[in-house]
C-alpha cells in the first residue's frame, strides 16, 4: 500500500487534502524526506508517522523548509516524527555514503546516473569529478568501474569531510579528494598532473561558467558529463550551444556522444547531462 493509501484508508486526509499531497518522498538512509505543502502543515506528524510505521528502515521522517540554495545548494529540513538526526548513511551501487542531509548537497535519484557513468568508464581511466559533494560519484565509480585514479572536488567543507569518510568507510583506494573553489584548485593540480581521460561536471545551475576549467583539464579525446537545466522543448539543443560556445573560446572541437533526461526539476524543466568528447 503506498503512503496516500494508507492516509485515505483510515479517513487520515479528506479527499481534498490527499488531492494537494503528492504523496511521493525520498528516502537517504534511514530518513524518510517529505515534500508538505502549506494547506496540510496540521496534518504533517500525521503523515510523517504514517510514512515511519509503513517502513521498517526509516527511522526519521522529515520535511524539506523552502528549496536547494546558495553556492553549496544546501536543503533546510524539518524534524516531524522519530529519531531526531539529520546524519545517515545510504547505500547505493555497493556503496555506503555517510552524510547530513541539511550540511552537504545528496540526491538519491542521481544513482542511475551515477552508475550509468561509471559503466563507461575503461580499465586505467584517470577521471575528474567537479563538485564532489560527500563524493557519491567518486565512491560509485571507484566500486563500479576499472578507473585507475579518481579526483574529487568541493567547496563545501563539511561535505568535503563526509567524501573524505566516504573513502575510509568504503576502503576506497584510488580516490583523492581535495577541498575548495574549482576555478583555483583545478589550475593548480594540473601543474603537476597529466590531462584527465575523463571529467564529470554534476553542477547542473551553474556548469556553464565552468566549462572552461573543464576544458583546461581534459586530454584529446577525452569526455566530459556536462550536467543543465533545460526546459522542455529546448533538449538537447540549448545545452549543446552552451558547449559550443566554451569549445570556440577554447579552440577545440567537440563531438557529442549522448543526451540524457536525467531527471525533471520542476514542471517541463528537466535536469539532462550531455557527454561529449573533446578534440584538441
Ligand atoms: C548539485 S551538488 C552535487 C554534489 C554531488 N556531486 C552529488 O551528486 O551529490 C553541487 C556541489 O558543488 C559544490 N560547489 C559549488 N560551487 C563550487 C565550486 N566553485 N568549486 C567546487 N565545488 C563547488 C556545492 O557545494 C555542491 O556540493
């Protein structure tokens, strides 16, 4: 029985209070993440300790405060039922990822995506992941895939110390870690390091303006996963000039390879991730 079955069965929510509930939640861990909307705030312990009694692994249930925001895209959430942390650890693809939900950015519905890169990637690849966050693309990659040597990035310094547990917790070897802005950290490891085979860009608002420090990272023939958002009607093309405008500056020439919908962000605006390949 889903969640807006078990409200309507015990008469929980009227039928125009389960018609403003969506019903659909996100679980990391142990916690149980609800989307409430204004018109049902008296009712939300209600649903929360409906969502707690309907799964024996959730152990919190809490609701999201406004949405993803600032430079770290940080999610404020509200306790409403059971064990009051906001700490867990999820496991996806053989990987455990400890985190705090309201300290470092993590979204469950990227795993396939994950998972979907890290099925490309080639025995000895060198790959650079920007934005790491607690480091899941990094950790799924090192448990899933051939890679060699895994780079992670991140502003974030809590969510930089949960990637560096991540490593620990998963006996991950070949991941290195380093904390802080891309646009310096990225010029001053490739003073020592050779072109990476591989970059991933998971920072969907803002990768545009990153491009460029990708581009300085990636050997000829190299990929790079450049994450967008785009509205409906606009896929893949608005993205596509995005690169291509990076790839003249730069003066490279491109390929694209794929474009996937990875996700819906709001109504008809999807998160998509085109990979192409670069040609120095
Ligand atoms: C959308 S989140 C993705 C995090 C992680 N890759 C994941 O999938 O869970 C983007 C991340 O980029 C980080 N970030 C934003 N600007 C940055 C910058 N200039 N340099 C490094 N990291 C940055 C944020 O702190 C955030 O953790």
């Amino acid at each position: 029985m889903n969640l807006k079955q078990a409200l309507a069965e015990k008469k929980k929510l009227t039928k125009k209070q389960l018609d403003l509930f969506k019903g659909s939640y996100d679980i990391v861990g142990t916690i149980a993440i609800l989307e409430i909307p204004q018109e049902l705030v008296k009712k939300e312990k209600l649903i929360a300790e409906t969502v707690l009694a309907q799964h024996k692994q959730v152990k919190t249930v809490v609701k999201k405060v406004g949405i993803h925001h600032g430079e770290l895209r940080l999610q404020k959430v509200k306790i409403l039922a059971g064990e009051k942390t906001k700490e867990t650890t999820h496991t996806e693809s053989k990987t455990r990822l400890k985190l705090h939900i309201e300290k470092v950015y993590f979204s469950v519905r990227l795993s396939t995506e994950r998972l979907r890169i890290a099925q490309q990637i080639k025995p000895g690849e060198r790959i650079l992941v920007m934005f790491s966050g607690c480091a899941p693309y990094p950790c799924v990659f090192a448990k899933n895939s051939p890679a060699k040597e895994i780079y992670g990035i991140e502003l974030n310094e809590e969510g930089h110390r949960y990637g560096l547990e991540n490593i620990k917790l998963n006996k991950i070897k070949n991941v290195k870690l380093l904390q802080g802005d891309v646009r310096t950290v990225v010029p001053k490891l490739m003073k020592t390091e050779q072109p990476f085979d591989r970059v991933v860009m998971p920072l969907p608002r803002d990768a545009s303006d990153f491009l460029d420090t990708a581009l300085s990272s990636v050997k000829n023939q190299g990929i790079i996963h450049f994450y967008d958002f785009v509205q409906e009607g606009e896929f893949p093309k608005a993205s596509i000039a995005k690169i291509e405008t990076a790839c003249k500056k730069a003066r490279c020439s491109f390929n694209v390879l794929n474009t996937v919908k990875c996700g819906s962000y709001a109504p008809r605006r999807f998160r998509v991730c085109i990979d192409f390949e670069i040609v120095w």
